[in-house]
C-alpha cells in the first residue's frame, strides 16, 4: 500500500500542528549492541495484561471538493448538528508537532528537501472531533491534502455522512523549494474551540540521509543521488556509538532491509544525537524493515526524543526474546511520532509475560509525554499489541487498524493499551476486527505514580472475539488494586463482541467513567460493572445483526441512531 496513507474501508487520516486562538470556518473554506536489553520490562511478572478531486475552486489549496474528480463542493457543512454531537470532553492540545523552542533544530518536521514531498501529520488530543484543519502561513504551494472529513449525501435519508478521507490532517508541500518559512497551522473543533501549531522550516538537503536497497552504495555519500544501499553496514556502520549520520533524517526507497547493530541478533540504540533522529520511507514507496535479526531500543544515555518513524512496513521479530518489544523504550522520552508504520509476521517471544507490544513506551518515566502513534496498522499475522505506554503524558492513539488479526495469549494480547499512569489520553477512531485474549482497547490504570487524570476513548470501532468470557472489547479502570483515573470518557464507540462489550472496573473508591452515545452488543453482557455514569446521550443495545463486518450500523439500527450513538458520523 502507498507510504503515508493508510486506508480503512471507513477511512484514514495524518498531519501534524500547533497553536490558539481562531474564528470557527464554515463548512465552504477549507555504545555496540549485545541485545542483552531488548526484554528489559516493568519487573511487575503480573501477566496482566490523493489526487482525488478534493479541490473546491475557491483557490485557497485547502481540499474540500466532493472526491468525485470534478471540484464540486461537498455536500452540507464539516460541522455536525447538535443533536448529532457529544460536547467536548478534554481540551484541545496540540501534541504534533511542538513549537521550535521544545524542539530539536534537528527534527523532521522543521526540514524539507527538494526530491522528498514534504508531509506532515498533525496531531491533536482532546478537543471535540471531527476537526477542520487551515494553513495560516506556509511556504507557496503547501496545503492540506484534505482538510476535512469527507461528505456525501444520503439521499434515502436526506442524511449527510462524513467520512475518513486519505490525507485527513496532512499538511503536505509536494515539491519544495530552497529557502525558510514559518509554517502555522490553526485546527478548529466542533464547539469553535481553536489551536494553532507553529514551527520553522528550511530545504536542507544537508539534514537528510538517503538509502536505497536497490541502487545505493554502502560506500555512497547518502545524497539522494548517491544512497547507501544497507541498514547495518551503510546507515548504522556496525556500531551503535558511530555518529556519521546524526542527526540526520533516513530516508529509505523501495526494497527490503535486515535490521541489527553490529551482527545478527543485536538491536539497534536509537539516539538522535548519535544516529539519525527519523526513519521514514519514502512516500508513494514499499518499504520493509526486517526485525527477525534486531529491534530497536533505547540504551542508557541515549535520546529518544523528537523522533519519527513513518511509512515502513516492520515484518519478524527475534526468536532468541523472552518478550518481544519491537521497539522497546525504556527511557523517558519526549516528542515521539509513529505515523503509517505497519507490524506483521512477529512472535511474542519464549515466554510472552511481560508487556510484549509492537511498540512499548515502558516505565522509565515519569513521564513520556507528546506520544502519537497514527494511522498505523496490525496485519494479519503479528503477535501482539500495537503499543502499550506506561508513565506517560498526553498521548494520542488515533487512526490505527487491525483487521482479522488472532492474536495469541499473552499479557500482549490486546490492540491498544494506556497502561500504567497514562494522563491525558486520547484513543479516537481506530478499527480492530479479530481476536484477542484479553481486550481491543484497554485504559487499565494500574497507578504506580502519583494518580492519573483526562482519559477518552472515542469513535472507535471493534468487532472482537476474546477467549474467554471475562474479556470485553473495550476496558477501563481493570486494575482494581489500585485508584481510578480521574476525568474518564467513554463515548461514541461501535462495538460488537462474542463476549462482553464494555468493562468497567473500580477501585474501593470508585471514580466513575462517563459513559455516553455508545452503540453496543455483547454475546456474554454488554456491560459489565458498574463504574461507570450515564447522561441524557443515551447509549444504545443493540444484537450482532445490527452491525456490519467492520461495526457500522446497518438495518433498522442505522435507521434509528446513526448519528446519535456508535461512531458512525450522520448529520441528520
């Protein structure tokens, strides 16, 4: 599939942005590695778990056309009816990219080069979804690749869809040119709520690093017409301590890739400061990291921080692992973007017992803060969950999929998990369809720190088959040993499962969870517990005939609630 642009059959989305303030626009605008820490974990044993006619002729690069190729404008306004919204729950934070002054000069988002389009996914956490994204000041020639969800007509109904549109988000510059500019970008949400993002960005082909497994050369200088040709030997140079590329941003074309340090089975330290501070496949490319021999780890010392992996599909992973973490971050960090990667074909390692994940921000905190993984997606045959943080400050879970996925048990087995200490979460429209062992969607808020606060899960969707009937789709509050999360939201997800909906959990003192416009079955319960409270947005129980394969209302169901529960989004 394309590099930076995951598709769903509902859609999916990625840009990058930060700022305040703003009018609401109208719906017309638009050191060598051993290996010997890759299953370093929490010690806690406690098993728990484009080109799509989207020009609207108004001159503004903005993207609001009907899709259909003609430029006509969308049907009705990107701003939903009242009736058909929930309010604001969290406030709006710009979580990618930060300004300049949080940034390293080395960042990707801050450089562009005039062989690479320049694309930029923009994150937000909180606020009232779906947004409508603007560039204020960009460099001639930028724009949003859709700037807004899409629209059609229902005619049956006299209904307005909106619907996930590849490029939702996206801020892209598609040939750049020499010079600097100041980039602002301003989102606005469903209440007129507002934030801008605002960063610098230069064309220096200097800040980037080529590698080719096709045409490069190991002994190349790393230009773009001069690649490296291999991972190890070329980018790496056998040594996690050699600091050629630094700093650099690694830019792979089309082709395979094996993935170690110095030999096989060692795992690569990811460092900015030493190595290159992003790995990101280059758009319109296949690009194929293979794990089996390496992942990728933090080491002691190392400087996870600002970092960005985007459009590389990760396939394997080492068969010599108690737990396999493919990317195992044990350090605290700052500022990390994961954004149109894909995990396939991986093993959760001899034992499988401890937080094996695709992606792992553990407990080296407190705090990561500014995580974002986006877009990105579980194939068929990985063997654990896409990502799983601990001691962590505001994240953003948005975008992912997983689709006919079995995965085997483990204190892995889920989809997406805000484990221990994650405040200010956001979990918005992601897809999981298969089978897991222990949840799709898990907030367990297992609290080893001081507490944690500003937790939503939203406008998902999951059709999910657990293995036993204790399992729910979607769960919060699980660890019951230790207190609640404070300020929790559970709203507007589409959920049918073989076993339980919904679980929610407590603490002796409960705190409960806001539970609202849900649409819902459960061949065991649909809910289960009781720490949960509902407001006059009614949540909706429906039977597994009411849904279809990937959890859209059909029928009669969608008749009477599309729009009003369940992550569908009609304007009706």
């Amino acid at each position: 599939m394309p590099k930076f642009c995951v598709l769903r059959v509902f859609i999916v989305p990625l840009v990058l942005g930060l700022g305040c303030g703003g009018e609401t626009p109208s719906g017309e605008d638009s050191s060598v590695s051993t290996g010997t820490d890759d299953d370093v974990g929490d010690g806690d044993g406690d098993g728990d778990g484009d080109g799509d006619g989207s020009g609207d002729g108004d001159g503004d690069g903005e993207g609001s056309g009907d899709g259909d190729g003609d430029g006509d404008p969308l049907p009705g306004d990107w701003l939903i009816p009242a009736a058909n919204r929930v309010g604001s729950k969290l406030e709006m934070y710009p979580l990618y990219p930060r300004p300049d002054d949080e940034t390293s000069a080395d960042a990707y988002h801050r450089h562009a080069h005039p062989e690479l389009p320049y694309r930029v996914r923009v994150g937000i956490q909180g606020g009232e979804w779906p947004f409508f994204y603007e560039l204020v000041e960009g460099p001639p020639g930028a724009s949003f690749v859709a700037s807004e969800l899409n629209r059609t007509l229902d005619e049956e109904h006299g209904w307005i869809i909106h619907e996930r549109t590849p490029g939702y988000g996206v801020l892209e510059w598609p040939s750049p040119e020499a010079g600097e500019h100041t980039v602002r970008v301003r989102v606005t949400d469903q209440a007129g709520a507002s934030t801008e993002l605002s960063w610098t960005l230069s064309t220096d082909p200097s800040a980037f690093v080529f590698v080719d497994a096709e045409a490069g050369d190991d002994d190349a200088a790393g230009s773009f017409d001069a690649p490296l040709r291999t991972f190890f030997s070329g980018l790496w140079r056998g040594d996690d301590e050699d600091d050629t590329y630094a700093g650099r941003i690694a830019v792979f074309r089309a082709g395979d890739y094996d993935i170690y340090a110095a030999e096989p089975n060692t795992s690569p330290i990811l460092d900015g400061t030493t190595k290159p501070i992003a790995l990101v496949g280059m758009p319109g490319e296949d690009v194929t990291f293979d794990l089996s021999q390496g992942h990728f780890r933090t080491g002691n010392g190392a400087e996870f921080d600002d970092y960005l992996v985007a459009g590389i599909d990760f396939v394997g992973s080492r068969s010599d692992l108690a737990n396999n973490r493919l990317f195992n971050v044990i350090h605290r960090s700052e500022r990390v973007t994961f954004w149109e990667c894909s995990f396939d074909q991986s093993t959760i390692g001899t034992v499988g017992n401890d937080n094996t994940a695709c992606i792992a921000f553990m407990s080296g905190g407190p705090y990561h803060e500014n995580l974002a993984v986006l877009d990105s997606e579980l194939r068929a045959d990985v063997a654990s969950q896409l990502v799983v943080t601990f001691d962590s400050r505001h994240v953003l879970l948005e975008g992912n999929r997983a689709i006919d996925v079995d995965l085997p048990s483990s204190n892995g087995a889920m989809f997406l998990h805000a484990k221990d200490d994650t405040n200010d979460v956001t979990v918005r429209d992601n897809l999981f369809v298969g089978k897991a062992a222990t949840a799709a969607i898990a907030v367990s808020n297992q609290i080893t720190l001081e507490s944690a606060a500003n937790q939503e899960v939203c406008w998902n969707r999951v059709v999910y088959e657990g293995d036993q009937n204790v399992d729910a789709a979607i769960s919060i509050n699980e660890a019951s040993n230790s207190p609640d999360a404070a300020n929790t939201y559970m709203y507007r997800n589409s959920v049918t499962s073989a076993h339980r909906g919904f679980r929610f959990g407590g603490y002796e003192e409960p705190t409960p969870t806001v539970f609202e416009g849900n649409a819902y079955y459960g061949g065991y319960e649909g809910v289960f517990g009781g720490n949960q409270t509902q407001t006059e947005i009614a949540n909706v129980e429906l039977t597994a005939d009411d849904f279809d394969e990937q959890a859209s209302l059909v029928g009669e169901a969608r008749d009477d609630h599309a729009g009003l529960a369940g992550a569908d989004i009609v304007a009706r």
